[in-house]
C-alpha cells in the first residue's frame, strides 16, 4: 500500500517531471540495482503470487531490471 501511496504522490506532484535527466537517470540506476540484488526474493514473489514455475519467473525478472536500466538514458 506503501507504494501505491508513493507512486500516486509522485505522480500527481510530478516530482519525476521535474528532476533532471541525471538524477532521473540515477533513480532509475537505483531502482534496477534493487532489482537485482532482490532478484531471488522477487522470484519467489512471482511464483507465489502467479503461480509461474521457478524458470520462468526468473526469466521475467532479470529482462524488467535490463529494461529499466535501458531508459536511464533515454532523457
């Protein structure tokens, strides 16, 4: 719920909308390193939560960081 409540905040603030595209693009550095170093626990999220097999909810996982880290450049 936490982080429904941030992303409403941010969104109807557009406080990314005014961030640089440096800082933007270190949020977003952030945000896919997290992933990454959380990988093994949001897999097993995604299995619990989608009932996926183990493969391929690791599959999932590791293309969202890539594609996260992707757009720090586009700015």
């Amino acid at each position: 719920m936490r982080a429904v409540m941030t992303g409403r905040t941010a969104f109807d603030g557009q406080r990314t909308a005014r961030m640089s595209d440096r800082d933007r693009g270190r949020m977003l550095g952030v945000i896919a390193g997290l992933i990454h170093r959380n990988a093994d626990h949001l897999t097993e999220l995604e299995v619990r939560d989608c009932g996926k097999l183990i493969a391929e909810a690791r599959n999932d996982i590791a293309p969202a960081a890539s594609l996260i880290e992707s757009a720090k450049g586009l700015g």
